[in-house]
C-alpha cells in the first residue's frame, strides 16, 4: 500500500456496510449501513471520527448500505452523494430531504479533495446501484462493487484498471439451497440482479488478477449462506489454478473493521 492511503471495511455483510477510505488529507464513507452510533463506534477504534469525513457515498438505496444516513445527516454537515434514483427511494422513505443530497448520475466523475471518484452501474435489484472507483493522485487505484447479481462488462473493465478492489462474495451455492431462506428469496439472490456467489466470485477474480490487479478484498458476506473459509477457498484455488500463486486476498469481517 502506497502512503498515505488507507481503506477499512467498517463492518460488512448482510446486516450492514460502510467503508471508510483516507486519501491523503481526504476522508470519506462509502455507505452508511448500521445505526449513527455504531458507524461512530467503528471509526473510533480505527482512531478515526465522523466529525472528520469531508463526504459520504451510497452506492444503493437499500437499507444495509444507508440505515444510518438520516441520523448521521441530522449530526453531521457533510455532503452525502447519491444517484437520482438512489435520492427518490431515500425521500420516499420519509426521513431524508432530497435538498440534503448531492444528486449525480449512474456515470460520472468528480472530485472530493485528494480524491478522484467515478461511478459506475452495478446489476442488482435496486435502482440507480453503482460501484465507485477512487484514484489517488493517479498513484492508486481502488475499486469498490458489492451487491452484484452477475460480472458485467462494465464492472470488468472499470475493475480492471484497479490496483485494489473490494468485491463481493455473498453465497456458497450449497448452502443457501439447504439453507432456511423461503424459495422466493433464494430466487431472487440466484438471480442476475441479486448477489454474486463464491464460484462467480471466483471467476472475477481471476478476470482481474489476470488484467493486474494486485489486491482483492471479498465483502458482503451472507450470515446464513456463506462462511469466510469458503469463500476464501473457492477464490483461492481459481487463483492458483489460473497461475495466480503468490495473491493477496483477504475477506472484510463481518463486525468488526478490517483494514484493506
């Protein structure tokens, strides 16, 4: 890792998502999926604070990634940047005024101090989803895309042209056929809009690893369907199998921060 750069997930899974990026003098979120009180929590004891996150990014309205927007937003004067569609699903909800939101569109870049962002659109089942690619005074390159149903070309060649990506790794195929889920949900999870399982994860990553990417965190990893062994196994042996035998992987906790 280059200096002064820095990533933690500060927790990720189904029950909730926020990561926390420093470039330089810049410090964002991206996704405010757990109460005010524990997205705080989680950045004190990385020695951070959200009094010092000059922005917020969402990649999606659902509530896992912004349960804890309406009460940061009432705390904290930072400006939270959404899609358009992102933004109307936020105000339906009731408890967040579109006027307090930075609107851009599925595509676009911009800048946040030290840091250069673009979006780009993710295939899930929520409207206006996208990753983000975050580059570092054109020294480092990361990518963030979770909550992906299939690997699309666009996630793939704005992947690609990253030194570190975050990507999920939501379900062991066996496990959530056995598992408790209701035959609906475990449709929707399978579908090309829902989650990526360990075997598609581990397909990407060899995609990337092949286009040069150095560094790949698995995130979001399902409480019910998946476990951190499986998943870092299944990626594991696709890497070596493709030549990759010296990779650096990891797998973001799903509590706890996990530096990346």
């Amino acid at each position: 890792m280059i200096n002064n750069f820095e990533a933690y997930t500060l927790f990720s899974g189904s029950s909730g998502n926020s990561l926390f990026v420093r470039a330089g003098d810049t410090k964002i979120l991206i996704d405010a999926g757990k109460n005010m009180k524990t997205v705080r929590t989680a950045l004190l004891s990385i020695e951070r604070d959200l009094c010092e996150i000059d922005a917020v990014f969402i990649t999606h309205a659902h509530s896992d990634h912004t349960i804890g927007l309406p009460v940061i937003l009432r705390n904290y004067p930072m400006p939270v940047h959404v899609t358009y569609d992102t933004a109307v699903q936020l105000v339906e909800k009731g408890n967040i005024e579109y006027s307090r939101l930075s609107v851009h569109n599925v595509r676009e870049s911009f800048k946040i101090g030290d840091l250069e962002i673009r979006s780009f659109v993710t295939p899930h089942d929520c409207r206006g989803s996208v990753g983000y690619i975050l580059n570092y005074a054109g020294e480092y390159r990361m990518g963030i895309c979770t909550d992906t149903g299939c690997i699309s070309k666009e996630m793939v060649e704005e992947l690609s042209l990253c030194d570190g990506v975050i990507i999920e790794a939501n379900y062991d195929e066996k496990m959530l056929r056995e598992g408790p889920y209701p035959y609906v949900l475990k449709k929707r999870i399978e579908a090309n809009t829902g989650h990526l399982s360990n075997t598609n994860a581990s397909r990407l990553c060899c995609m990337l690893a092949n286009a040069g990417v150095k560094k790949i965190m698995l995130a979001h990893l399902s409480k019910e369907n998946n476990l951190p062994e499986l998943a870092l196994k299944k990626c594991c042996a696709a890497l070596y199998e493709s030549g990759h035998t010296d990779f650096d992987i990891t797998v973001a906790d799903r509590n706890v921060p996990t530096r990346f």
